[in-house]
C-alpha cells in the first residue's frame, strides 16, 4: 500500500503538532507505523491523501453512526451555515435538540450544551459535588471520561492505597479525591462507601464500558451502583458519551432500566460536529448559573451548526428499523469472526455491546481493567495492519472498540469478515 503522502504529512506534522496530531490515538502509537491522513469520508468508506480507500470502523470515534457525510446532515448543515455560525444568543435550534434529548432519555429532565464531552463530565463532577457537599468522586479503573483534572487518576495498590494521577501535570492533591475501584466490582464500591460514608459526592460510570475495549456490565452490577449512591446521598453520573443513542436510541439507561441522577453525552448527539451536554434532575440542573450558584459557561456552547447536525442524526436515529439493523450487521460481523477464530483454532475473544465491538487478544472474556490489559497486544497490532493492508480501518488501538455504521452494507460486513479470516490466518504462521 503506498503511503507516501500520508508519511511526509506527518513528518512535517511533527514540527507544528505535537505527535503530529491534535489527540494521542490518531498517531498509532500503540499500533506503529504511519498514521493515514484522511481526505475525505462517505457512507462507510475514507479515502486518505494517498488515494487509498477503507471501509471505516472508527467512524470518528463513534458521532458518525450514520456514516460519513449522511446527505440529510450535510443538507441541513448548508443551509445552517448561511444563517449564520455562531451568535452567542439562544437560538431555537437548542430547545429542539434539548427536547429531542430528554424525550428519547426522560432522565434528563433538563440538560445544558457544551462543546465536548471533556466538558460534560467536568461540569457534571462539579455540579455533583456542589449538590451534595461532598468532595470525593468514585471512577473505574479502566473508564475514560475525559481529560479533566481529577479524571486522570489510577488506581494506587490495593483499595486501601490512595489514587496516583495518571498523567504529569494532575496535582496529587486533585487525584485523592478521586477512588478508583475495578469494573464490575460492586464490593469494591460498597467497602470504599463503608470507608467515605458521608464523603463521596458521585460515582462515575460508562454503563457500557467502551475505552478498555467493549466491556459489558455483569448482571446486577449497575442496579448494586444505584442501590449504593442511593443509600449513601451520592449521585450515581452515567457518561453516556458512546453509549448515548449508541446502546439504543434511548441510551443504555433505556436498556438497563436505570435512572442515573446525572447523565453525560457527547459524539452522536453532535452528529459529527463538537456536543457534549450533562443532565438529569430538575433540582440538581437549576442550580447551574444563571438559576444557580454552580458557574459554567461556554462562547461556543449550543453551537447552531453543531445543533443542526445534532437535530438531523437523532431524526434520522429515531425510525423503528435503524437499530435493529445496526444490532443485525453488528451481529452478523461477530458471529463471522468468531466462527473464523474458532475454525482456526485461535484464542481470541469478541466482545460486543449493539454496535460496539472488540477484538480482544485474550484467553478470556476481559470483565475489567486488569483483564483486559493482559490483552497480546503486539499480536493485535499485526491484526490491524494486516487489515489496513486488506483496506479496513479498524481502531489503531487493541482498547478501543469498533463501531458500526447504519452505512455499512452487508456487502461491507461480508469482506470484512473475510479479510479479518485472511490476517488471522497469516497469524497463525
Ligand atoms: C469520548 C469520551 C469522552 C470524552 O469526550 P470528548 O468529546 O473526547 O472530550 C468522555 N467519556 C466517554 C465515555 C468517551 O468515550
């Protein structure tokens, strides 16, 4: 495969940008090799400056669930951009998304727009601990929510330990006030409640975990989060970021019939433009300015562009055949690999949640962090670009998950089964 154009973009790139890139995944550290510099995206294929084209199973991250350039969004965002791109004024457009969000998840009972979902879960963690009083946050070892201070923590050694920052430049002091337990570890959360009973203003959750690869809540793991936090005066922040209009149309909350107090969106409800949002109780909410004490603030917060694109994915998303069509072809790409695996004698496990699926080069299913990470990752990197070279763009990443497009044909999923056959075949030697 040439990649000539795409190598000298991205030594040059090095100079400007540092890794070459504006977010670490997209320089396929954990991968090797040259990261393709994209041109341009349809339906389910990218094309890069080399002229190559992939069938896509990064979709952005996930906001693309329609595909690249979905005519409906792109049509609306014309006619978005000659009114005007920004105002810093209320516009119309943000009453309709907010009502389009909280009929599709009743539990947001009102929600405030901003422009990642970073944002969303930093404003949440603040208005959680302005509502409570309370200081202390529980996350997952293993979720992702951003890159907010107190969000970047590891776990230290053992529950009884503090949290160490995960990243040069968190202050020691933000990371303590963040625990971390394991994934579908509810007794893990219970003894740290037992040990901060009137200290933990909020647990964190990715309902689904998707940023150690897809990881599934165990039975009953979600119902213990709500059960605790209740029982202590903590609230219970589902970050819906992937999940939100992914898991269903109604989010995982929908599927699991769980009423987070606080929930955080971000990706498809931007449709491909820059969203987040938070929300959840009307008595929490009201105490955001202006109605309240908590100061959050955006210029570019309820964007009319990023609105727009918002507004035409979720019409598009609310039609009673789009996700059990998205769960078909999510299906039939995992029921292929796992009889290509199995046929071939190869230890892999696919883990899949609607249209989110990975690869896990493990002996077992990962149900956390730690299982996850005893993944063979140099194996995986052989995988994708043993794909690449079959012209499929999976997730340069064995920890991130795969996601299906409504784009993706059953032409698409048929050679993709095929191709991933053909590379863990030539991985077998
Ligand atoms: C992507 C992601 C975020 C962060 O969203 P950004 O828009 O990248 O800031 C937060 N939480 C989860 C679960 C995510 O997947």
């Amino acid at each position: 495969m040439n990649l000539e154009n795409s190598r000298k973009l991205f030594q040059e790139a090095q100079r400007y940008l540092p890794g070459g890139v504006d977010s670490p995944v997209r320089a396929f550290k954990a991968v090797g090799g040259t990261p393709l510099f994209i041109t341009r995206g349809e339906g389910s294929r990218i094309f890069d400056v080399d002229g190559n084209e992939f069938i896509d199973y990064v979709c952005s991250w996930g906001p693309l669930i329609l595909g690249h350039s979905h005519p409906q969004v792109v049509e609306a965002l014309k006619h978005a951009v000659e009114q005007g791109t920004t105002f810093g004024a209320p516009t119309e457009l943000e009453l309709t998304l907010a009502r389009m969000v909280s009929a599709a998840m009743p539990s947001l009972e009102m929600l405030r727009f901003v422009n990642s979902g970073t944002e969303a879960t930093m404003s949440a963690l603040r208005l959680a601990r302005a509502f409570t009083g309370r200081d202390k946050v529980v996350k997952f070892a293993g979720g992702y929510h951003g890159h907010a201070d107190g969000l970047l923590v590891k776990a230290g050694s053992g529950l009884a330990t503090l949290s160490l920052p995960d990243s040069l430049g968190v202050p020691a002091s933000y990371a303590r006030n963040t625990l971390v337990a394991p994934y579908n570890n509810s007794e893990a959360v219970a003894q740290l409640f037992q040990r901060y009973p009137s200290e933990i203003a909020a647990v964190i959750v990715e309902p689904v975990a998707a940023n150690m690869g897809v990881v599934p809540p165990q039975p009953g793991f979600l119902d213990d989060l709500r059960r605790l936090t209740s029982d202590y005066g903590a609230l219970l922040i589902f970050d819906e970021v992937i999940t939100g209009f992914r898991a269903a149309y109604g989010g995982a909350q929908g599927v699991f019939g769980i009423t987070p107090d606080l929930t955080c969106l971000g990706k498809i409800i931007g449709g491909g433009l820059p969203v987040g949002a938070y929300g959840g109780k009307r008595e929490i909410m009201e105490m955001i300015a202006p109605t309240g004490p908590v100061y959050q603030a955006g210029t570019l917060s309820g964007n009319p562009l990023a609105m727009t694109a918002g507004i035409e994915t979720l019409k598009a998303l609310n039609q009673p055949e789009v996700y059990p069509r998205l769960e078909k072809a999510a299906v039939q790409l995992e029921k292929g690999i796992v009889e290509t695996a199995s046929s071939l004698n190869l230890k892999i496990n696919v883990s899949r949640f609607a249209s989110l699926l990975t690869i896990f080069f493990t002996a077992t299913p990962p149900v956390d962090y730690e299982s996850a990470f005893g993944a063979d990752t140099a194996l995986f990197s052989k995988f994708f670009h043993g794909l690449l070279a079959e012209g499929i763009y999976w997730p340069p990443s064995q920890f991130e998950a795969a996601f299906i497009s409504l784009a993706h044909t059953d032409e698409d999923i048929r050679y993709t089964i095929e191709a991933i056959g053909r590379v863990l075949k030539g991985l077998q030697n």
